[in-house]
C-alpha cells in the first residue's frame, strides 16, 4: 500500500523463497528468509517507525541492534528517541525510511490505522517486519498483507509480545495433550472499557506534529487531543477499540491451543455506555462460532469486555482471562497464571513440557529468525488469521449485524456487514 502524495514508487521486487528452519515445536509458517544465515555478532540494520509509548517498548526491545533510522511524526518524541539513539537517522515521514540502504528489517509501532500502508510498503521491498497488534486496521487490509507475507517470505512477527511467554506455552500443551479432554466452549473476558470524549473541541495542531502525515489515510478530521496520541484507540477512524486493543493478546491463546482457523459465524452487541463523541462502545460481547479441526470438535468462543463476563465467572476472581471448558474439566489462565479445575472423579495428568521456550523473548524471536533464516510464532499468517477474527466482531457490531462468514471468499451474508470489512482511504492513498 502506498501513497501517492509526492513520492517516488516503492521498489517492485519480493526476495526470492528460501527454505523454512522451524524454531521450535508449533513455531512453523511461512514467514522464512532466504538470505545467507548471519553471524549472531553481527548488529542488524534496523528502522523503527513510532517511537513513543509501544514504540518506545519495541524500540527498547530492539536496542542491541543497529538502529539506523527513527521516524515519529512527533519531533519531541523523535528528538528524545534520537538522543538515546544518536548514530540514527531522523524523519518525519514513513516514506523516507524506505529511501535508506541496506536496511534488514523494520519495526511498525504507529496507531492502527497506518499499521498495513507501512507494513505492505516494507513486505514489497521483501524486508523483515514486526508490527504492533493488531496487524491492520480492517479485515481486507488483514488478508491483503497475509498474500504479500507469503510472496515476500521474510520473517515476520505481530506484536501480541504475551505469545512468548511461558505461561501460554504451558496453556497449549495442557489443552493440546487432552488435559481437560474435548473442548467446545471457551470464554474470553477483558475487564476494561474504553476513554470518554464528550464535547470534543478542535483546535490547530502543534508545531512540533506532522498532522497530515499522522492521519494518513484516515478521513480528515481538525487535529484534537482527544483523538491523538494514545486516545486514537477509541475511534473507529484510528482504532478498533477495547476488542481492537486486547484481542490479539487474550484471544491469542484459544487460537494457539485449539488450531483455531476463520469462525464460520459472528454475532455482536455491545452498549456505547458513554457520552463521548467516540463510538467504540465501553461494553461488547461478541458469539464465534469455529468450525471442527482435524478430529477437534467445533468451538464456541465469546468475547466479553468492559464488565461483561459469563455467568459464574465470579468464582475464579480474575478480571481479564481465558476459561477453556472441557469434558473432563476446566482451565482458566490470564498473562501469567494458569489453573485446572478438574470434573469429579477426574485427576490432572502430569504433562511434560514439549514446546520450546521463546529464544529471548518476543523482538528476539524475530532478531534470530532473521539472522538464521527462521521462523517466529507469531508470524503474518498466523497473526492475520488471528487479527481478522478479533476485527470480525467490531464489523458485527458497527454493522448491527450477526452474519455467516465465508473466508475464502471474504464475503458475510449480510451486506450491511459486508460494507465494514473494508476502509475508505483519503485521496491520494491506495491499497
């Protein structure tokens, strides 16, 4: 994706594909580089685009590396990156990162709504990408960058920084090796609603921020605090709300221990629960329906947040969390902690761990994989399979709509629905 405002066309070329080095059980895809293997002392040529808040985190966990380039539309925020970075070059504008050479990989970290410009314009010149979640910003931006992953064939990594942790590793060994036996249901609560604006009041852009260039292909609207910064998570233009915001940590692990693919039915309802002129609604539940998988049952998943939870969830006292229900009994995790609540006459069995731990965390999970011409686990495959499930329920809910979904065809039966699954860009932007 790229745009047309003044710039020169982005290079046409993808790498050619190389062959897959899985590093570690469950760590494969298609996210493999075909360039030589690098020497583990040799720093990596990376540009880092957002470098506040998130940004500053992934900047953080990128720091041993060569960082060659810092972009931010904020000239304080880059000015302050740039003081702990000082061999790096500074811009304003995406586009002029990808006018620097020999670069081996770029770190997008921008509000949703830049998320697939950025990432397709890096995918096209075949560079190693890692993106914050979720992915993109609509579920046709999620399938598009998902076809240019599988042409580019370089390592890519989303984001949900929770997959390379411990705990979730264990989760998908306990339900993989039939802990809890079959499982249909699953219940995924987050405890947190969404920010209030009421009565927004516009005012001129301060000069340190490069307005246009942070809006992109958003439709325009007069800069205001309440939609900048952090509070763009709370617009649909910007963001996708509290489901866009946590649902590719907490979702995240279903999807990993059930192998789930596209749901095959959404249902939505939500209530708005604030005055604000922001429309993302402080609670929403939201039905999928998955279909069976290689002798799996089918699941039934919801999501819940802003103090939605199910019934009887109050026993487990966990504000945000994961309950797998089984045939044999139930297992309820969060980031960090796991439990198994056994039916009676049901006892745990001890499981041996069998999926590799991470190789050093998230961002070095995708360092290494570009160094040994690897893979990661939360590669664009996975991710976007993922990201277009969560973005699903924001389409059901702006719509008003439950719908079937067709995923091959990318087509619901409603067209109401069908109307959000795409976005309307500004002139001069294009996908």
């Amino acid at each position: 994706m790229t745009s047309s405002l003044g710039r020169r066309e982005f290079l046409q070329a993808a790498i050619a594909a190389g062959t897959a080095v899985a590093a570690g059980p469950l760590l494969t895809g298609s996210s493999t580089c075909a360039k030589e293997p690098r020497s583990a002392n040799e720093k990596l040529n990376l540009a880092v685009i957002g470098v506040a808040a998130r940004g500053e985190a992934n900047l953080n966990g990128v720091s041993g590396e060569n960082i060659a380039v810092l972009c931010d539309i904020d000239d304080r925020r880059l000015e302050e990156a740039g003081n702990k970075h000082p061999g790096a070059r500074k811009v304003s504008d995406y586009r002029d990162v990808f006018e620097t050479s020999n670069l081996d990989g770029i770190v997008c970290s921008t509000p949703d709504h830049m998320h697939a410009i950025i990432v397709a314009a890096a995918l096209k010149q075949g560079l190693p990408v890692y993106c914050e979640k979720p992915l993109t910003h609509s579920v046709y931006e999620a399938r598009v960058l998902r076809q240019l992953n599988a042409q580019a064939n370089v390592p890519t990594q989303m984001g949900n920084q929770i997959h390379a942790g411990a705990n979730y590793r264990r989760v998908v060994e306990l339900v993989r090796s039939g802990a809890i036996g079959a499982i249909e249901r699953v219940h995924v609560w987050q405890g947190g609603g969404v920010r209030s604006f009421p009565n927004v009041q516009t005012s001129a852009p301060p000069k340190h921020v490069h307005y246009d260039q942070w809006i992109g292909p958003a439709p325009f609207r007069p800069f205001s605090e309440a939609h900048f910064h952090f509070n763009w998570r709370y617009w649909w233009d910007f963001g996708g709300g509290q489901l866009g915001d946590f649902g590719c940590h907490f979702m995240d692990l279903p999807f990993w221990a059930l192998e789930l693919g596209a749901p095959t039915s959404v249902a939505a309802t939500g209530e708005k629960g604030h005055d604000g002129d922001n429309d993302c609604p402080m609670r929403m539940r939201v039905e999928y329906k998955f279909p069976g998988r290689g002798g799996m049952p089918p699941v039934h998943l919801t999501w819940s947040h802003g103090g939605w939870m199910p019934k009887g969830s109050d026993v487990y006292q966990m504000g945000s969390a994961v309950l797998f229900e089984g045939t044999d009994g139930r297992l309820i995790a969060d980031y960090g902690t796991h439990k198994l609540f056994m039916q009676e006459g049901r006892h745990p069995v001890a499981i041996r761990p069998w999926i590799s731990d991470s190789v050093g965390g998230h961002h070095h999970e995708w360092l290494h994989a570009i160094r040994t011409n690897g893979t990661t686990s939360s590669h664009f495959e996975y991710a976007g399979n993922l990201t277009e499930a969560v973005l699903l329920g924001n389409v059901s809910y702006r719509s008003g709509k439950a719908f079937q979904w067709d995923a091959k065809a990318m087509k619901t039966d409603s067209p109401e629905a069908d109307q959000y699954l795409k976005r309307n860009y500004r002139d001069g932007w294009t996908l």
